[in-house]
C-alpha cells in the first residue's frame, strides 16, 4: 500500500523511485479523442539505473539487495498479469519517413542558428518520508514506481530494442547469444548506449529511440495502479540494473482527468490542452515528477483534421495525413527537462501574421548584442549540465536576438493578438537577449488560450500560454506579462528550482527581470522614466504583499518552507511538495512578491552593473541543471567580495527573506521611500481631487449646483491602479463621483489591472449602474476574478449574492479546478 499523506496539509507527493532507476527519455504517441474526452496513449519509457543504486552496489550485491527488499515490498496478489501481444507503439510508420531518413545519414537539416525544421524541441522537492513502504511476505523482486494518477492503464510490457535491425552497431557486445541472461544484459545495455549518445549524434539518437519504441514486446510484467502511481515489477528481478531499461505502457486518460482540461475556446469550439495543473502531467502519462528526473521527449499526436496540435517542442511541426480527416503531428525536444514541463494545446486554433511588420523588426534585432560583450567570454567554458547540443555552445545562436515566433489564437481573437501582441514578441525577445545573452531555447509559440485558464500567463519549453485578459486596453498589460514568461525560459526552465517548494527561483526572477525586459523593450524612456515606473510598480507590489501577508496562512509565506532540509530526497528519490494540492495557493503571490524584492534589494546593494554581470555568469554556469537558493546567494557573494566582507551573507539573507513569514525586515524601511516617486506623487495630487470633488458633492445633497470644472491629469496604467486603490480605502464615494471616475478614465476600455480595481470599488460602494462590468470581468477574466466573489459575498448584498450565484454557475462546469474549489467556499 501507497504511504498515506495527511489530507489536512495537502502535500503533492512524488512516489517516484528515481534514486533506483531515472527515465532518460520518453516517446508518446497519442490519440486525441474530442467525442469521449479521452487521449488514448502508448507511451515507451526508456531508464539508466539509478544514482542510489549504482552508489552502492560497490559494496556487493548483498548490501544492495536489502535496501530493496527494505524500500520496495509488494503483495505478489496485488499485481495485475495481462496477457500482452506485441503492441507497436505507433499506428503509422509513416509519420516518421522523412526524420528517419534524415537518421540514417542525410545532411542536418539545422539551419545556421540552431533552430530545426520539420524533420528535427521547473521547480523540486524534499521530504526524507519514503513513499515505497509496501509488505510482500518475503518477496525480493525490485519494484520500479511511477507517477501516476487518473490514468486506466490497460498493459506494461518490456521492450525488445536487440530486434530492431542495425541496432548492434550501438552496443559493445562481440555478438549475440541465445542466452536469456545476455540477451536480457544485451537490451539494457543498448538502451545505455542509446541514452549515452554524444550530443552531435542527436539525430540518430532520436532515429533509434523511433525504432525501439516500434519494436515487438518481449514479455509482459506485472503492475498495479493506486491513487498517485504506478507501480511495475518482473518476477524474478530484484535489482535496478537487471530490471528492463525499456518499457511500454499502453493506457487511457480520463475525462476528469486533472492534468489537462476539455473545454471549448472563445469562439466556441473544442480544444484540450494542459493548464499547469498542481499534479502536473501524471493524469497524461506516467512518468518520474521529481525534477531530477530530466529527461528528453518526442511526441506523435493524430486528432481529427482541423484541429492544431501545439506543443513543448524544438521543432514547428506539419501535420502529416495518416488517412482522410486524420492529420499526425510530430515533436521533440533534445535538452532534458523535467517532465512536469511537457506541455500540449489540441484546438482549433489560427495563426496570426504580419509578415511586413515581424519580418522588419526581425531585421532590425537579428544581431544585436548583449549589454555586456565581455560576457561571451563563460560562453566558451565547457557547459556544466548534462550533455545536449546546447545553443549556448553554438555560436549563431548566441547572436539570435529574435528567436523564430509564432503566434496562435481562436479566430475571433486574431484581430486584437495582431493590434498588440504580435508586435510586442520581438521587441520583449530582443529586450531579454539584451539583459541576459543566449536564448535557452531555439522558438517560441505563443497561444491565447480559452478563458477558463487561471493564470495571466504560463511558460513551457518552445510555448508560452497567455490569458486573454492580457489583450485589451493597450500594450502594458500585455508586455509586462509576455516580459515574465519569457523570463522564466532562463529561470524556471534553463534553470530549475531542484526543490519545488523554493517556488520564488522562478518566479522571484521572472518577477525582478520583467521589469527589466519591459523598460529596454520600451525602447523611447529615459533613464528617469524607467526609474519612476519602476518604483511605482515597487510599491504596488508592496502593497499587493502587504495584503497577502495579512490575509493567508503563515506557514504559505515562507520561501524556503523545508529550511536546512530544502533539497532532501527519501533514500528511494520519493517526496511530498510541501501544499503542493492546496486550492488557494495557486492564487497567492507571495513567492512572487518577496523573490522580486530580495532580488531588488541585492541589485541595489551591489550596483546594477555588477549585479547583472553576476546573473549573466550565474545563467551561463547553471544552464541545464537544477539549482537551490544557495547556489545562487554563494555565487552572487563570491563575485562581489566586498559585500561578503561588509557583513552580508546567505546566512542572513535565509534569515531576514527565506525562512521566515510576513513582510523582510529590510523591506519595512523601504516601503515609505517608493512614495517620494514623482508618478506617485502624482497620483496622490489626483486622489486628493477626486475625495475633494465627491465631498463637495456630498454636501450639495441633491441640488445642482453649478461646479467649478476639475482637471484631471491622464495617467499611466499603473497609476491608475494604484488611483483605484487608493479610492477603495475611502468609507463612501457617491454614484455621481464613480460614474464621472469611469468618464474621465474611460474605466471599461483599460487593461484588466485597472478594471479589476474598478469592479472592487463598483462592489464595495454597491454602484448598480457598474454590475455589468462586474459580470463581464468575471466572465472574461477568469485568471483574475476568483476573489470578487468573495467581495460580492461579504456585503450580504441580496443583488451583489445573486450576481455571483448568476456567475459561477455560467461558468462553473469549464472552470479550473482549483478556481472552482475556492469560489465555492466563498458561495456556499
């Protein structure tokens, strides 16, 4: 039996055994079925031996064996035996043609820059629970768990890879034997060879990974499933290095299924795709979640004509037609990743283009510099991660400002992606080559995906999914966001967190160098300008942590929850994420909040220059690999000595910004200075304005008297949320003053920043005339609206009550999951 989790505390575990064996790669060939809601899939699984077993097996195989037989019991009875006749793990052969003549020694199709054409592309945990204590009355076979969770797993068989012709060429062995043992060492060993391939032989690598994946079984095994894995065995083998290195398991996702989510987008048809669920893609496919699980994928995809499949990968795929009204596309992806970063998006989709426009902007970055050319000198140091053909080594690449983009959305949303977005990519793309160097990846999709996705934004290898909430009421909104997902492909994917509860690597980062791609992708500010919004934007956030600080739980406010223990495994590589399942904190910003300001703090006291220069050196050390809080402090530290020697050190940074809850210390003294701003000062003039103008209307009662006009300024996005914020803090505003607000700021045409502040205040002072807009916001801006629910509950308000009853329940059945969870608390 599975070890049971405390359902009070809502950790997210990962069974996985990856200390015993580590997937290498995964091949998945899917069928994507709209009518049942289901994705029937066969998925081919390829493993080395693990770094807990191969250290110690030095010690004899006696040692070894006991820890198995210690971690890894099973009753024998549990095990499900399915009889299994070859299954080939793709229906067509033929989708594969053209790449697998390519493997077979044609020229590389790459083109100078390291991107790929059609034949060709994070976060961790600790715990020391172990989640593989199972009973088996003295039965000693090794026993391989998977993640796994809302899947039918219909069979699980081991591979023959020794039956696909020219294989031998991969392996060392003299020649083949009839002997089961060395045919059984045989097929591990090729898939060691497989797996072990140098980076410049990528192609035939991914040929014959192809080739296994087709080939026949050669022996079920047996398997049983429970609520969060899976777990597989071969009667008879007790240890990793003997257990088949290749298997395939054939299964069925099911329609609540909570990895992916069925919906239909904004102009009404079906689409699928992954909307960063908590559980991440074990309701997809079995896989290792623990983020030391890095692995490479490749993906074939059928679903009916019509449809575009997009996904996490290096190449931009063509559809191939299989038969008439089915289409197959193809991915893959060379550097490893943890699996938690496949991503894929099944719709109706279109492609929106401007050819003139991209094509000379494109132009005009394709080889700008970084700020800093001295830079390049880490570039010609050899990589630290494991080995991949890595564009920070390919001297094109590191001179592509613009990465290939595309950009794709529902047909009645193709007008506003072009009005902004569009334009927007290669200016933010370049804005981020210019602050960091070497873009990780070789393109970039971006999707506008259907309303019910939680989130403004989210970032994958090669796809970044946005809200539409991101695309009315001009660029700002929108290219902040796009800035912060194009940051997390340095932080966040290039660079993962190797403990997921130290969320704020990614997203303290992607936080801190939005506001740094968004003022040099501004490309007309001065100096004074980009300061003044970013200490406007400094104090929104502190006010924003403010309130969240007040508002949640403790223990959801620390950064480094696992303090000394962060980055701890159970012997077998199993974990728990620390609130991994807990409903609420996909909504609560703190990780965000309190990363962006450690990281502000530290570039203010070391001098930006500096600063900088380390995070460049920083991404070129640590590309590719898995990384803690420390390892970032230490060489931050390192770098600038004097910091060291004036007392600085990681210790107290843990100390005053990490382990603890509420607000930093440091960050207390700062909060007043943000208000000396001149755009906030500013603000404040207005806010004065307004609270005079609605007392003198107050006093006039009824009678209409004439008024002296008031001019209002025209402010920026951000000042008018913090205007808005301001204005919710006073007791009373009357309709007269709420209706001339909306007039004078045109309220219902800004960004959804600016008229969520605006729906809060129609809620708080009960504006009737401003319901609409409330119902509309959270209609159309799902990623944003959750808590004014709660607002419209709060006053016990029988209309305000109605309206939210009137809300949910249009929009409950496509809702996320999580979004649907907390709202029904707050109505029921």
């Amino acid at each position: 039996m599975e070890t049971q989790l405390d359902p009070m505390k809502d950790d997210l575990p990962l069974m996985a055994n990856t200390s015993y064996m580590l997937v290498k790669h995964y091949i998945l060939d899917l069928d994507v079925d709209f009518k049942s809601k289901v994705i029937d899939g066969i998925i081919v699984l390829f493993f080395e031996t693990g770094s807990q077993y191969r250290k110690t097996s030095s010690t004899g195989k006696g040692g070894c064996q006991l820890q198995f037989d210690e971690t890894c019991k099973m009753r024998a009875s549990e095990f499900c035996h399915i009889p299994v006749t070859n299954v080939t793990a793709c229906s067509s052969e033929t989708e594969y043609n053209d790449f697998a003549v390519c493997g077979k020694g044609e020229e590389d199709t790459s083109d100078k820059n390291g991107n790929h054409s059609n034949e060709e592309q994070a976060s961790g945990i600790s715990s020391s629970k172990d989640c593989c204590d199972i009973e088996n009355h003295g039965n000693k076979d090794f026993l391989l768990v998977l993640d796994c969770c809302d899947l039918s797993v219909l069979t699980v068989e081991e591979v023959d890879v020794a039956a696909v012709s020219g294989i031998e060429k991969l392996t060392r062995s003299a020649k083949l034997t009839d002997a089961s043992k060395e045919l059984e060492d045989l097929r591990n060993q090729i898939v060691h060879e497989l797996v072990t391939l140098p980076a410049d032989r990528w192609k035939e690598q991914l040929y014959y990974f192809t080739r296994c994946s087709q080939a026949p079984g050669c022996g079920e095994l047996l398997f049983t499933t429970g609520t969060w894995s899976l777990e597989i065995k071969k009667s008879g083998i007790h240890t990793p290095t003997d257990f088949p290195h290749a298997i395939r398991i054939r299964y069925k996702t099911k329609p609540e299924g909570r990895s992916v989510t069925w919906t239909t987008d904004q102009s009404g048809r079906p689409c699928v795709y992954t909307m960063g669920s908590p559980i991440n893609n074990r309701a997809l496919f079995p896989c290792q979640e623990p983020p030391v699980a890095l692995s490479t994928w490749q993906a074939s995809v059928r679903t009916a004509a019509g449809f575009v499949v997009l996904m996490s990968g290096e190449n931009s795929a063509e559809p191939v037609q299989l038969r008439e009204g089915i289409l197959s596309w193809y991915y893959y992806v060379t550097m490893p990743m943890p699996a938690s970063t496949f991503t894929i998006a099944v719709g109706c989709w279109q492609e929106v283009k401007q050819q003139s426009f991209t094509a000379a902007i494109q132009a005009n970055t394709e080889f700008s510099l970084p700020s800093s050319q001295a830079d390049f000198r880490w570039h010609e140091e050899i990589c630290g991660h494991v080995e991949y053909p890595c564009r920070f080594q390919n001297p094109a690449a590191r001179l592509q400002a613009v990465i290939p983009y595309r950009v794709f959305a529902p047909w009645c949303l193709m007008e506003r992606c072009e009005e902004h977005l569009l334009q927007l990519i290669p200016q933010c793309l370049s804005a981020a080559y210019t602050t960091l160097g070497t873009h990780p990846f070789s393109r970039l999709d971006v999707l506008i995906v259907p309303s019910n996705f939680s989130s403004l934004g989210m970032a994958s290898p090669h796809i970044i999914f946005l809200s539409q909430s991101v695309l009315p009421g001009g660029s700002h909104l929108c290219g902040t966001r796009l800035c912060h997902e194009i940051a997390h492909a340095w932080f966040g994917l290039a660079i993962g967190a190797r403990d997921w509860t130290e969320e704020w690597i990614s997203e303290g980062f992607a936080t801190f160098l939005e506001d740094i791609f968004w003022a040099r992708a501004q490309q007309q500010l001065s100096h004074d300008e980009i300061k003044g919004q970013q200490e406007l934007k400094a104090l929104l956030r502190w006010r924003r942590l403010r309130d969240e600080v007040q508002n949640s739980e403790e223990e959801l406010q620390i950064l480094r929850p696992n303090r000394e223990s962060t980055g701890e495994l159970s012997e077998s590589g199993a974990s728990v994420v620390k609130h991994g399942l807990k409903a609420e904190k996909i909504f609560m910003q703190v990780h965000y909040l309190k990363g962006y300001f450690l990281l502000r703090s530290l570039a203010k006291t070391i001098g930006e220059t500096s600063y900088f220069a380390s995070l460049r050196k920083f991404v070129h050390k640590f590309h590719g690999q898995l990384v803690l809080s420390q390892d970032f402090l230490c060489m931050l530290l390192e770098d600038i000595p004097e910091q060291k020697e004036s007392g600085l050190t990681v210790e107290d940074i843990f100390q005053n910004w990490l382990d603890t809850s509420g607000i930093p210390k440091p960050l207390l003294e700062e909060g007043e200075t943000w208000k000396e701003c001149q755009l906030v000062q500013q603000v404040s003039s207005e806010v004065t304005k307004w609270i005079q103008t609605n007392q003198r209307i107050r006093k006039s009662g009824k009678k209409k008297r004439k008024q002296d006009e008031v001019v209002f300024q025209k402010l920026l996005p951000d000042q008018l949320v913090l205007l808005l914020e301001s204005l919710l803090e006073q007791k009373t505003l009357c309709p007269r003053i709420l209706q001339c607000l909306e007039k004078t700021y045109q309220l219902r045409e800004q960004d959804a920043e600016v008229r969520h502040r605006w729906c809060e205040l129609v809620v708080k002072h009960k504006y009737v005339p401003g319901y609409g807009d409330v119902e509309k916001f959270l209609r159309e801006d799902q990623a944003m609206g959750v808590y004014l629910y709660g607002e419209l509950m709060v006053n016990e308000d029988v209309k305000q009550q109605e309206l939210a009853h009137k809300c949910f329940a249009a929009a409950r059945e496509h809702m996320d999951a999580s979004s649907a969870k907390v709202v029904a608390e707050m109505l029921f």
